[in-house]
C-alpha cells in the first residue's frame, strides 16, 4: 500500500477513495451519524483552502478529517464492560460533546448512560464510567498512537501522521 500512495495520481485517488470509505465505518464505529467524517473533511479541505494552505498542507487536512477516529474502536470490548455493555451507545452519548469542555461530556454522561436501565444499575454504570476515567484518557491516548501506526502502514505522509497522533487532544 505504501507504493501506491508514492506512485501517482491516479492511486493516489484509489487511496483518497478507500479513505473515505473507511471514514463511513468509523463513523458508525463511534456512534456518530453516517457521513459525519465526511462533512467535516469538507469543511476542513474548504477552510484550508481559505487560510492559504497549500495542496500538499491540503491533502493532510483531507487524510486527518477523514481518519481522525481510526484506532479509536481498537478497545471496544474494554470500553464496553466500563459503561454497562454497549459502548457504541456510549459513543452516540459524547458524539455531541466530543472535544468540548470536560464538565459537558461528564454532565453529558451522567444524564445519558445507562437511560434504559433500572436507577441502581444506571448508578452502577455511571459509577463505573467516573471510576475508571483514567482508563478511558489512556485510552484515547492509546487510539491516537494507533491510528498514527496505521497511518504509516497505508504509506501516508508525515504530517497525516502527526495530525492523528494528536487528532483528540485539547487546549485545555
């Protein structure tokens, strides 16, 4: 693969397409409405072009808008014994609140997770979730090194590698 991302534009376009199509799954990988990866690379690859950046600065933004959640289902089966078994609802939770301030997603948390339950299991799952938040930060640390990993196996450039590696965190 990493021959065809270096060998020209035409597998380059066959890349940017299975990229996008990997988005699709991300997506629904996350909890996030279908196409959400593709409507922000949009707006990313628009604002690019806006601020002046280059075709190759260009490219990087299209790559990071579109892969910035790989690796980040890579610990599905953990993440869902933390928040009561479904973490795809877990993810459909924060989808909204995702990269906003903390006490959003946590107030996001506590009213959202475990809904359909009884009130002493939504305790317990909301109880496990705040117990184990640092396992959760690890984590999402963990899935940014892992799509930086991936990256690199699909030949992507430097820059791609460096926005994944950094795509979750925070100013604060």
């Amino acid at each position: 693969m990493h021959e065809a991302a270096n060998s020209g534009p035409a597998d380059e376009v066959r890349l940017a397409e299975l990229i996008a199509a990997l988005s699709l799954a991300l997506d629904l990988g996350m909890g996030q409405p279908l196409e959400q990866a593709l409507r922000t690379c949009l707006l990313s690859v628009r604002l690019a072009e806006r601020v002046g950046l280059g075709s190759r600065e260009q490219t990087q933004v299209y790559y990071v808008a579109l892969l910035r959640f790989l690796g980040c289902t890579a610990d599905a089966h953990e993440t869902a014994a933390i928040v009561g078994g479904d973490e795809l609802a877990f993810r459909a939770t924060i989808a909204p609140v995702l990269g906003g301030a903390q006490h959003e997603l946590l107030a996001r948390v506590v009213t959202h997770l475990g809904r359909d339950q009884g009130p002493l299991q939504r305790a317990q799952i909301v109880g496990g979730f705040l117990r184990h938040g640092a396992q959760i930060r690890e984590g999402a640390r963990a899935h940014c090194e892992l799509a930086e990993r991936l990256a690199a196996r699909l030949g992507l450039d430097q820059g791609v590698r460096l926005g994944l590696a950094h795509a979750l965190e925070r100013w604060d």
